[in-house]
C-alpha cells in the first residue's frame, strides 16, 4: 500500500474513533490544568526534613498558576498512596479563595477556620481504619516506616463552588467536588527513613 493511501486510511480511522468516543461519551470533559509547584522541593524530588515529623512538621510552601476565571474556590489534599495500612491523609484543606496564588510555610494547625475563610478538614491517618483514624486538621508531615522511599501527592482542585460544610474527610471532600472540578494540579514529593 502506498504510504499517501496507508497515511489517509490511518487519519480515516482516528476520525472515526474519535466520532464513536464523542458518540458514546457525550458528557466527557475535558479538565484544564494548573501548575502547582513548591520553593521547597521539585516535583518527584525529596521534601526537606524541616517539612517531616521527623524535623519541624510544617506545611511547605506552595505556589500555583493558572486557576480558571470561573473558578470560585480551591481544594488541597495531601495523601500517601504507600502507606502500609492503606492511603494515608497528610492534610486536608479546601475553601481557598480562588484569587489564592498559593499557600505559605506553615500554614495553622490549630484552626480549622483559617483567616481567609478556608477550612481545614479532618487527616492524619487513614479514613476507615479504625487503628489509624483521621481525626486531626491541619498538616501532617511525612514519617513512614523505615524501608523504601514513599510518594507524597499534592492535589490542587479548582472548583466552581465554595464548599462550607466544617471538617471534611477526604472522601466527603471528593464527593463534595465530584461534578465541580474545574481544572487540577497534582505535585509529588518523596521522602525516605
């Protein structure tokens, strides 16, 4: 087959692929995303100890970029997928005014209202575990066990509402933005004992 005629037959069929995928997922959208980034560390690099419950146990800074104009507030969750006993939440916080370029070192731990009307939820452990039960706000640093290096997930969410409700876990806060997302972020951050 002549490569004009394979080239066309190939465009033919991701054409038609993409009709069937508009066909049958009608409703699909497409999310924008943003840049979220830290003067601490680079995504997929270590997170100083100064950030860990082995140094001082603060939030690190956090900066982020192109939140969408209609957005009208903004979620963090900060979890760790390798966790021995399941996902682990670091930290919780959501109703960050959308105009927010950021989050600065140490944010509070002793106040779920935050003065520019965010709400920290409940973390620090691991939802449905009742050995490890989320039940702190504010953020928790990094201490796994000893062994091979864990990944830390910083998940930045725009949403096209502002979300009231005090002391939401994870969970509650997932289903809270499910159909409200607007555009999402995500860094990764390592640490290893």
């Amino acid at each position: 087959m002549p490569k004009a005629m394979l080239a066309a037959a190939v465009a033919a069929a991701l054409l038609g692929l993409r009709a069937v995928e508009a066909k049958t997922h009608p409703q699909r959208k497409v999310r924008a995303t943003m840049n979220l980034t830290s003067a601490a560390f680079q995504d997929a690099q270590p997170i100083p100890k100064k950030y860990t419950g082995e140094g001082d146990d603060v939030s690190p800074p956090l900066a982020w970029s192109g939140v969408p104009s209609k957005a009208k507030s903004l979620a963090l969750i900060v979890d760790d997928p390798d966790a021995p006993m399941g996902t682990w939440i670091h930290w919780v916080i959501y109703n960050i005014p959308a105009k927010a370029s950021g989050l600065p070192e140490n944010v509070s731990k002793s106040q779920e209202k935050l003065p520019d009307g965010a709400l920290q939820g409940l973390a620090w452990g691991v939802e449905g575990n009742a050995r490890f039960p989320c039940g702190r706000v504010g953020y928790g640093g990094p201490m796994p066990p000893p062994g091979l290096p864990h990944r830390y997930f910083f998940k930045l969410y725009a949403l096209d509402e502002a979300l009231s409700s005090p002391r939401l876990t994870k969970s509650d806060l997932i289903k809270a933005m499910k159909g409200h997302i607007l555009a999402e972020a995500q860094l990764i951050g390592t640490y290893q004992r």
